[in-house]
C-alpha cells in the first residue's frame, strides 16, 4: 500500500466520522458547566462513543492494510470496553454530582448530599466491575473467589481501615454532626467547626484556624458536644454580695428577678431563676440562672454582656457592693488585753 493509498484511507469515512466526533464532542464538554440538561449528557457521551469507535475501526483498518502485527485486534477490543465504560462512569459521576448539589442546596444539608454521592459512586464502581468484568476477561466466580479469600486477609492486614471505614457510616446514619457544626469533646482536645466528613477521617478546622483530622473510629469511643444544634443559650453565674450587705439580699434578689423579666433577649418561656444559695468564705452568693433567646453564639455573648452590666446597675442601685476575698487577723497583745481584729485583703 503506497503513500496515496494511505491518505485516500484516512480520509475515508472513519477520518470522517473521527472529525466529526471529536468537534461535536468538543462543543458538548464547553457546555459541561453552563448547562445541567440530560441532554447535554447525552450527546457527550454519543460523541466520546462514536470517537472511540472510530479510534478503533481505523487501527483495525490500518492494522489490516498495512499488516501491522504490533496491533492485536484483541487489544483494540479491550481499548473499545474499556474507553466506553471509563466514558459512561465519568458522565454518571458528573450526573450524580449535579444531582447532590441540588439535593444540598434544596435540603440545606451538605452532608447529606455527599453521602449520596459517595455510595451512588461506590455503587456503580461495584456493579461496572461484576457487570463488565466479563467482558475484560475477569470471570464472576474469580471475582467472588477473590471477593471471599482477599476479603478475609485484607481485612485482617487493614483493621484500623475498615474499622474507620465502618464508622465512617455509622456517622453518616447516625448523623451525630453535620458538615459547619460547631462540635467539642470533653473526651479529648477536639473542638472546633466541622468541615468535612470522610471515608477514614473528620476534618475539623479549630478556632485557631488550623485543620485536625480525626480518624472516625475515635468518635465511636468518645463522647462529642455538638453545640451547632444548641437550641438556646444558658446564662448560669454567682452574685457574690458583702457579708455587711445581708439586709439587702432579699432585695438585691428581688431586683435581678425584675431585671431579667424585663430584659428582651431572656427567653420568658424557660427557667428564670434567682435565688441566695450559699455562705462563702467571703460573700453572700446569689445563684443567676436563665436561658438566652437565641441559639447564635455572636448575639448570646451580646445578652450576656448587657445582663452583666444590669446586675451591676441593679447592686448598687440597692446600696450595696460586690465581696472580694478577705480574712479578719487577730493580734495578741502582751499586756492581756483583748485582741482586735483586722481586716486583710489577700
């Protein structure tokens, strides 16, 4: 075959077609972002098909008219399976992250979205390797073999990895916490903002700005506070009032219980409480306990704020002062008169 009769080949129908795939196929991926339309899907993967089949129908063509024994049609048949179901996964995958991001925006819950995705992808990964395997030359009863003898020994060698794995789900089904909960254990040193929830880890960006990654097995053997889902914030302090301000207790009670009724970040419908409840070393301590009317930290620590500075009003609006640590000296005097005391401030 001399050098004309190439040219004349290649530019046969297969060149043909192979140009008209890959221009077609070209507009079709511009549009990838622009547009979510299943057709959109569609006539990428029609076009990404047709190239390939046309990839393959001139190698087997040259193969053929040019005797070239390099070129096992066997190999270009596994090239063909193999391209097609590279193609069909990567526009499912594509479709399924599409489909998740609307379910996140429209739920308002990302994590949800993405434990979709996850086992949406894991799934069509499984069923391409059973359906397809045979089409490849990986018979299914070597697949289950494999499945059953390799199962146990890397289960054996990956113990930590499927234990993270495993508890990686039960996350996802438990749902302890979701993706930008703010979360915290007393177990361990964990706090901060959850960013995003793995297979094998948790990554948690701290209030220092720097991300910890936590394997999800140690979240089935801790305990976890997720203060995102608070539903309102406590406000729980003592009054420490001067022993000498005693008559003015009741009062000073009565005040701080007015004071909170009236104040409009206090949440009416929970307990509002005020009441003397102990003798301290140096003051009289008046417990203040109520619930703030909002479940956002930045305005909690705003009622908080101005209910500290009404307490102060309200103490010594009444004539009296907070205590502060004190102790009374006795000194003894040579002469055997009585000793007096004095005060003394640490």
């Amino acid at each position: 075959m001399d050098e004309k009769e190439i040219i004349a080949f290649l530019t046969d129908r297969y060149a043909i077609a192979a140009v008209v795939a890959v221009i077609l196929f070209y507009f079709t991926v511009r549009g990838e972002k622009r547009s979510a339309n299943i057709v959109v899907h569609l006539a990428r993967v029609c076009a990404a098909c047709a190239l390939v089949f046309a990839t393959s129908l001139c190698a087997r063509e040259l193969a053929d008219k040019l005797g070239i024994t390099v070129i096992n049609p066997r190999y270009i048949d596994v090239f063909q399976r193999v391209a097609i179901i590279l193609i069909l996964m990567r526009e499912a995958f594509l479709g399924i992250n599409r489909f998740c991001d609307h379910l996140a925006k429209t739920s308002g819950d990302a994590t949800l979205g993405r434990m979709v995705a996850r086992l949406l992808k894991a799934g069509i990964c499984l069923c391409a390797m059973l359906l397809f395997g045979e089409y490849l030359g990986i018979s299914f009863a070597g697949l289950l073999t494999f499945g059953g003898i390799g199962g146990i020994a890397i289960g054996l060698a990956s113990k930590n990895i499927l234990g993270n794995f495993f508890s990686g789900l039960m996350l996802y089904f438990d749902r302890p916490f979701d993706i930008g909960d703010w979360v915290k254990s007393p177990d361990r040193k964990v706090e901060g903002t959850v960013v995003e929830i793995g297979w094998r880890m948790c990554k948690i960006m701290t209030f220092e700005h720097y991300p910890l990654y936590v394997p999800n097995e140690v979240f089935s053997s801790i305990c976890i506070e997720n203060v995102g889902r608070i539903s309102s914030y406590r406000i729980k302090l003592q009054v420490g009032l001067r022993y000498e301000d005693a008559d003015r207790v009741q009062a000073v009670t009565e005040g701080l219980q007015k004071m909170l009724q009236q104040e409009e970040g206090i949440d009416k419908g929970q307990t509002i409480l005020v009441c003397f409840n102990e003798f301290a070393d140096s003051s009289l301590n008046i417990m203040v306990y109520c619930y703030a009317q909002t479940a956002n930290w930045n305005r909690f620590m705003q009622i908080q704020h101005r209910v500290y500075l009404k307490i102060i009003e309200v103490v010594h609006g009444l004539g009296a002062d907070f205590a502060f640590p004190t102790r009374s000296l006795y000194l003894e005097k040579d002469d055997d008169s009585p000793a007096s005391p004095a005060a003394v401030q640490p």
